[in-house]
C-alpha cells in the first residue's frame, strides 16, 4: 500500500515538475514574444517617422518652388503692366502732342485772323474753342514749361541760337523762346526752344595795340 502511495506520489510529482518545465517554457515563450514585438513596434515607429520626415521634406520643397514661382510670377506681372502702362503712355503722349501742335497752328490763325476785317462773332467762336483745347490739355496733365528769363535747363530746353550780351549780364539766361516746350505728368512731352544768353568775349590784344597806334599818332 505505502509503495503504491509513493509511486503515484513520485508521478504526481514528477507530472507537476513537467507542468513547472511547460509553464516555464511557456513563459520564456511569451517573453520572448513579448520582445520580438516591441522590436517590431520600434522599427515599424522608426520607419514610420522616416517616412514622415521625407514627406515633410518634400512639402517643404514644394512649398518654397511655389512660393518662387508665385513671386516669379507676381514680378512678371508688374512688368508686364509697367510696360502696358509706359505703352499707354507713349502713345498718349504722341495724341496729346499732335493736339498741342495743332492748338499753336489754331493760335497762328487767329492772330493772322485779328488783322482783318472778320466778324468778332466768329473771333469769340474761335476764341472759345481755343478755351476748350486749354482745359482738354490742362485735364490731361499738359502744362506749359517756363522758359523766358529763367536760367537754362537741358532737362527742360533745347538751345538753338545764342544772344549776345555785354559783361553786366549773366550767361545761359533764356533771352528768347522759339517754340514753347509742354510736360505731361512731369514728363518732357516736348521741349522749349530757345536762345540763351552769351556774353561777348573782347580780343584785348587787338584793343591794346589800338590803344598804342593812338598813343604813335
């Protein structure tokens, strides 16, 4: 009886040493599990964030070509219409100066106009037209530039003649102006031509060997 209690005994035994063996084993199992699947999670997070980074990388560089190429495109934008507008202007300014030459032409006909025998009606219809070619060219920025009396300016004047002057006189004064010069936006539209002034310049030797052929005589 006892020998019988000990052999099952010893197997009991012995079956709780293998169930100690397979827990054992089993736990190394999910130990090692356990491990195997944090390094997983960690490569699968660093391959993650280097995807992220070159995305990041990517948008950034999208990012800036974009913003060059709107930055290219806003300055082709602005040259575009400053020659539009320089275009616009030009040709403004050659209407304007048709206008400006056929308002001195109106001018020369109406003084020829003032010497004979004509009906003052027709003189003031004339006149008022003239008003009206005035105020279209004040509105349109057209003024006339100050010649006469003022010192030359080669922004502003054209010289085509000189007056001669004596010493007391100062030099490079307009004296005289030939045609009027006009500004549009002040800008030159045309210039003025004009005479300037010069002073004459004395040979003294000739002066002094005057001076002694009188002193012989």
């Amino acid at each position: 009886m006892d020998k019988t209690k000990n052999k099952d005994q010893v197997k009991n035994d012995q079956d709780n040493d293998c169930l100690l063996l397979d827990d054992n084993a089993n736990e190394s199992n999910q130990n090692l599990e356990t491990e195997l699947s944090i390094e997983d999670v960690t490569a699968e997070l660093k391959e993650t964030r280097d995807e992220l980074e070159h995305y990041r990388k990517l948008y950034d560089d999208t990012f800036n070509k974009l913003k060059y190429s709107l930055a290219d495109f806003d300055n082709y934008r602005k040259n575009i219409e400053k020659q539009n507008a320089l275009r616009i202007l030009s040709v403004k300014a050659d209407i304007l100066s048709t206008v400006v030459n056929l308002r001195e032409d109106f001018i020369r006909a109406l003084d020829t106009l003032k010497h004979h025998k004509v009906d003052i009606s027709i003189l003031e219809g004339l006149t008022n037209i003239l008003k009206n070619i005035d105020l279209f060219l004040e509105k349109e920025n057209v003024l006339e530039i100050k010649a006469l009396n003022s010192v030359f300016d080669p922004n502003f004047h054209e010289i085509i003649g000189f007056s001669y002057v004596e010493d007391d006189v100062k030099e490079n004064i307009i004296t005289k102006e030939i045609r009027k010069g006009y500004l549009l936006n002040d800008r030159v539209l045309r210039p003025s031509l004009v005479e300037v002034s010069k002073k004459i310049i004395k040979n003294i030797d000739n002066d002094n060997k005057e001076d002694t052929k009188g002193d012989e005589v």
